[in-house]
C-alpha cells in the first residue's frame, strides 16, 4: 500500500516511515518543505543502506495522494495540516498519532483541545475522511530501529469500523505490535492524555516504556 | 498497620480489604451504613475462612480513625464522603482509587471532574491530608481472589512524595503488584480516565485486562 506521512520529519513519522517501509509498503515522508524531507529520506536510506527500503519525499501535499494518509506532525499543527489537504484526504482513511502535551518543569501534562482529543479535532478538520487514532503510546526510536522488535500493544480507535479493522491489520504487519481495538473515537482523549504518564515513567526510570496488556493472552 | 476504607462495600474497596489484610494489615471496611459494611465484612470472612483475616466493619466515621484512609467511594461520593470525615484525616494520608466514568450505550467514557481528576477533588475536600492516587488498573475482582496472584503494574501520583513512597511500599508487600512513581497528582487526570480505555478493552475482548509496562525489567 501507498501511504503517505504528513509531518514525517520528526522522530514519531520518520520513525513509523521506517517500520512501514520495512514491511513492504511504499512511504512517502511529508514535510512543510520538500527540501527538509528530502534531508531526512536521505538519512534513513544512508542509516538502513541494503534493506531496500521505498521511502520517498514530498511536500504534505504531495505525501497526502497516497492511499492511506497518516497525520505525525506536532499536535498543534495536526489541525492545520489535516485541512489544508482536506480535498485530497476525502474518501481515505486518516490516521492520527499526535498527543496533546506540554512540559511543565520537570513535568509531562497533558493538554484537553476543545474537540477533547487530537484525532478528533483532525476528524472535524477532514469530515470527508476516515480518521483512525493510534499509535500514541509506541515510543519512536524504537520503531524507527528495525534492528530490534517494538513489544508493544497499540489501542486503535475510530468512529469507522472499517477503516479501524483495515488499521489492525496494518499495524498487526509489524511483528511484536498488537493492535487492540479500544473503540470509537472518544476514547481518543483518554489514549492521547496517557502518554504523558508514559513520558513521566520515561523521566524517573530514565527508561523508555511501552504497554502491553495482561489478559489478552488469547488475541 | 491500621487501614481504613471509606466506601469500601463496593468491589473495589472490598477487594482491597481482603488483599491487605492477607498480608498482614488491620483493616476497617466503611460504609454509609455500618449495618451494610458488616454484612459484607460477614461476606469476605465467610468466603476466605480459615484464613484469619483481621477485616472489621464500621461506619465511614469509624473507617476514617484508622491510620491511612482509602476513598473507594463511587467517584461522585468521593468528595463529599471525604470531606465528611475531614478533621479526621487530617495528617494522614488518603489514598483515592476512584475513577470518573460514565456508560454510555455500550461505551465507557471517562468524565473530567471540574479539577481535573476524583483525586484532586478529595486534594481538594482535604487540604491538611495527603492524598495520594492509585489502584485505578487493578481489576477489582482479581484484587478480591486471594487465590490467584494480580500481575499488575500500579501508577502512583501525589504531590507529597513522603506519603507515596509509604504508599508504594505499601502496595509492593501485595505480591505482583509493581508499584511505579508517576509524578504528581496532575497525573491523576490521565491515569484515572484510562481506566475507561480498559473496560472498554474488558467489552470488547470479554476479559479482565491489566496493565504492564515494557522497558523496566529492572524496577
């Protein structure tokens, strides 16, 4: 599948770009400026020289003409970004994977924006789209190293059970992540805040988290 | 030490009873009634004879002379229960374990008290107590099996650091409960609305899911 990364350039998007890419997909990194894509496309070839890797570089707008679009910029842009490709967007499904967050001192917190989460507030931005949140809690290095699993479970919500359950099965490529289907699009605002408790685990354990479930052994 | 469990009829707060007291603690199950709290005291003495559990019943004034006090209140009692009793939780500390959810249709959402969080609330309803948040994971049932060990991670938050480190070697003697320092109660607010992204885990997967973090093996 072709899928496109608006926002691609930062740890969360060249990381996913990476993991994607890794699985077979055709990436495309999108960025602001196609120049700083490129910059960060020629770095991940030059990182993973010999794996073959299809990641290619745009503007936003170019990366939203692919089939699946996902929305990694910061969550203050994710708005913003979402709307300004809203015609090419219509009709395909629209992953968001931003978290609302603020350092205070030493201090993750999490911020409510006025749609309750960011994957709905990019939902109302892309009303013609398929909005689909995930991916908050998985830390980014660590998809973006394709030397070593990412053992995490990843919560999916949507208010389209299609394009959810098409998701699941895009994430479920990614050996070691286990997509958990966490509803419809409410419960965005509850995953999204949470990952301001995972940065704070972060902090004191000097660790990087991730969640896995108990009691789901059988999925 | 002496444990005293406003509200503690419920699945929650009774479970939390029988945990604590069979590892050794004095416990006072509160309630509204002290009638109720003995038939229920009655109840876990019934279930687990033979095991000598030091559980007594109480009103919530007789809960709160004990030691440290836990709110385990519907969310929506939590406040005013705790501010009943004020003067006397005053110096100890409180630990609050509710979570503001509603079900709506066949979703649970989380609800956002007016400071954020129950526990800020009872902060607030207690300003000469300590109040620490925690045990919004633990699947109530499973805390009440003494059977079967809880293989649950437990995210901590106070802003009084002496009281949470008590009350994380406090949860540490329950065996497979990993106590983790999550901040200060501005955590509470993500923490507790979590707790609806895992029943609706529980719905949908028609299981009992508990939380467990990768990344600290050596906690």
């Amino acid at each position: 599948m072709q899928i496109g990364i608006l926002g691609g350039t930062g740890p969360a998007g060249s990381g996913l770009a990476t993991r994607l890419a890794s699985v077979g997909h055709d990436v495309v990194v999108g960025s602001r400026s196609a120049e700083r894509a490129g910059e960060v496309v020629d770095g991940l070839h030059a990182r993973w020289e010999g794996r073959d890797l299809s990641i290619a570089a745009a503007d936003n707008a170019g990366a939203a003409e692919a089939e699946l679009i996902v929305v990694a910029t910061p969550w203050d842009a994710a708005w913003t970004t979402a709307k300004s490709v809203r015609g090419q967007l219509a009709g395909k499904i629209v992953l968001s994977m931003a978290n609302a967050l603020v350092r205070v001192g030493h201090e993750f917190q999490p911020l409510v924006p006025p749609r309750g989460s960011v994957a709905a507030s990019v939902q109302a931005a892309v009303p013609d789209s398929e909005v689909v949140a995930a991916l908050h809690h998985v830390p980014a290095k660590e998809l973006g190293d394709l030397d070593h699993p990412v053992e995490s479970d990843v919560l999916i919500c949507s208010d389209h059970p299609e394009a959810k359950a098409r998701c699941m099965e895009l994430l479920a490529e990614m050996h070691d992540l286990r997509p958990l289907d966490a509803g419809d699009l409410t419960q965005a605002a509850p995953i999204e805040a949470f990952t301001a408790v995972l940065l704070q685990l972060n902090v004191r354990y000097k660790t990087r988290v991730a969640v896995k479930f108990t009691g789901l052994d059988d999925i």
